[in-house]
C-alpha cells in the first residue's frame, strides 16, 4: 500500500545510535527512524538499557510525536520504565508524549508462540513452565 514500516527491537534501536554516535552518524540514522510511516520497537523492558539510551529513544518519540506512528511492545509495567531506561526524567518526558494518543492493549495469558506445544500423551509441554509474564503493547497515532 505504499507506507514504509521500520521493525527493531529495542536494543538494534540503543545499537544503531550507540555506535554511530561514535562515527557522528546520528543525523543518517536519526532519518531512518524518522522515515517510516509506521515504526515498531520491540522488546522493551526485556534488560536495562545502557547509558544514553533514554536520550535516543526520546528523541525519536519526540521527533515522531503527532506526525507518525509508533508501536512498542513491552512485557513490563509502564512504571518500571524510568529503571530500565536508567533516566526516569527522560522516560516520564517519552511516555507523557507516547502515551498522549495512544491506544495500550494488555495480552494476559501463555505464550502465542508456544500455544502448539504438546506433548506425544496429549498433554501440555509447558506445564512445569510457569507462563505469568505479561506483555504490553502502546501504540500511538
């Protein structure tokens, strides 16, 4: 349909940044990030981040707030973000302007990825595995 999407995870996102950041290419990769009509960010919350991490991440929100879309998934509360990120004035700063118009969808429940599993008895694999983890998804206009 013509619209160009962007898929990272979060740490390819701190990754790109980090290490053009050391060759001053952050305006080539700043563009890419804000090229896309819709751009998906994975995985927040899976570790903390590295130093600086924050910085980035904002200022692609904040570049992107109210012209594009953007999705984050995150199996974390957004409360515990300003820990993970390791700057909570730059998380509270990303998600006042994050969450302004967005839509946040909660996915209880095991694993989509592992809804298949059986075993050869008929029973279920994952039984001693013990699925509580939750993932949230924001998504802005």
């Amino acid at each position: 349909m013509g619209f160009k999407v962007r898929y990272r995870s979060i740490f390819d996102v701190v990754r790109d940044f980090l290490h053009d950041d050391a060759f001053e290419g952050q305006d080539k990769v700043m563009a890419k990030y804000l090229m896309a009509d819709l751009l998906i960010i994975d995985d927040m919350g899976i570790k903390h981040l590295p130093k600086r991490s924050g910085e980035y991440l904002f200022e692609i929100i904040m570049r992107r707030y109210e012209t594009k879309s953007t999705i984050m998934t995150s199996n974390r509360p957004l409360e515990d973000w300003g820990k993970l990120i390791g700057d909570v004035p730059s998380a509270t700063a990303i998600l006042d302007r994050f969450l302004h118009h967005a839509e946040i969808i909660t996915i209880t429940g095991r694993s989509y990825r592992l809804k298949d599993r059986t075993g050869s008895d008929g029973s279920d694999k994952n039984t001693q595995q013990k699925d509580d983890g939750e993932k949230t998804n924001a998504v802005s206009a």
